[in-house]
C-alpha cells in the first residue's frame, strides 16, 4: 500500500493505516516485549509519512498501551502478546468517531468519579488551577462572549486534581470534539450562563471543603441539562 497517495483530508485514515503497518513491522520482525521500534524518522522514511503522522500513530498505541515511549531512549513494544497485540489493533482500525450522545455521557461517567476524587485528593494548588480557571469562565461569561473552551478547561483542571492520569489523558481525547460538537450543536445558552457560572462556584466550593458526595451531587445537578439537551439532538 502506497500511503502516498493517500489525501490530507483522510487524516484519520492515513493515521489507521500507518498504525497498521507498524503491526505488520512486529509481526514480521516477531518483536517482543521491550524491543525497540525503529525511529520516528526511520518509519516516516519507510511508509513516506510526515513524523507528525508517525508521532500520532505512536501515540494513540501508546494510549491502548501495546507500546511504550521512553525519553531519549525511543519507542518499544509493550508487555501485550502477539494475539492480544492484534486484536487489540483490530478493534482501533474499526473505531468509529463517537457521536454527541456518546460522548456527552462518557464525559458525565467520567466527571461524576473525576470531581469525586479530585475533593478528595487535591492539593493547595490543584485548588488555585481550580479558582483560576472558574475566574476565567466567569469574566468571559459576563464579557458576553462565548466560553466554551474556558467552561472545558474548568473542568479539566478537576480532573487533573483526580490524580489519575488515565481519566485526565481520557478527558484530553475528547475535549476537542466535545469542543466542535458543542458548537455544531449550539449547546451553549446564553440565557443559562448565570446559571453555569452558580454551579461551577458550588462545585468549587465543594472541592474546597473536600466533601466527595457533595462535589458529585453539584457535578450531577450542573450536568442535568447537559444530559436532557443531548437526547433532544436529532
């Protein structure tokens, strides 16, 4: 296959198919655990691909955990036998792009727990991050701007603050999207935005006193038009 030809508006494509050549190059060469890949710019040589293309590819299979990257080192095959290692590629080749209801309620699964461990585990400065952030959506808010990246980036610091890295790199995947689809979607109201501002600041409140049931309780409430607005999307 010759990933030249393919377009740059097939990104997402172009980036499946170096993931599985990259497959193919341990199935042929039989690495095992902790061999060593050959370099970004060795691959992007060999398959004629941008090292970005290469650089994504590698980091998506790093995020399902069949290889790992060591600084100053370079990549190797993870601790994952050969029949899972393909199976696993399987299921990421026939990853289809989440739509809005999915991702809505992926992202209340995810901050219902975030917010549960983040009053529990947060530290001065996880809550200053908090502040700063809730601070920069309140003044964009009633600047009469939109605020939606301020809104993301308020909770994300939550999730930051969770101390598990697993869900925060979970909720930086799909960020961007919920970002896109919010505006496709026209899911923000302005007429609501006082509202927002209210439950952010309790939520907030809520980390600050560590209280876990009370901090999910607040992430419930705020998510509740969040959730009945993505099932009246057609």
């Amino acid at each position: 296959m010759n990933l030249e030809v393919l377009s740059i508006n097939e990104n997402q494509d172009l980036q499946n198919a170096v993931i599985d050549k990259i497959r193919e190059l341990i199935n042929y060469k039989n690495l095992e655990p902790n061999d060593k890949l050959p370099s970004e710019r060795m691959l992007s040589d060999k398959l004629g691909v941008s090292r970005g293309v290469v650089r994504d590819a590698i980091q998506k299979l790093e995020f399902y955990g069949l290889l790992k990257s060591i600084p100053q080192s370079g990549t190797f095959v993870a601790n994952v036998g050969g029949i899972a290692m393909n199976g696993i590629v399987d299921d990421i080749l026939r990853l289809e792009e989440p739509d809005f209801k999915s991702l809505v309620e992926t992202r209340i699964l995810l901050e219902l727990k975030t917010v549960r461990l983040a009053s529990l585990r947060r530290t001065d400065k996880d809550l200053k991050s908090i502040k700063e952030a809730l601070d920069a959506y309140e003044e964009k808010v009633l600047s009469g701007k939109e605020a939606v990246q301020e809104d993301l980036l308020f909770h994300l610091s939550i999730a930051k603050a969770s101390k598990n890295s697993s869900i925060n790199t979970f909720m930086l995947t799909i960020t961007p999207q919920i970002i896109i689809d919010f505006g496709k979607y026209h899911v923000c109201d302005n007429d609501l935005d006082n509202l927002r501002i209210n439950e952010h600041r309790s939520i907030y409140e809520a980390i600050k006193k560590q209280d876990p049931v009370l901090a999910k309780q607040r992430m419930k409430e705020h998510f509740k038009v969040l959730y009945q607005y993505c099932y009246n999307v057609k």
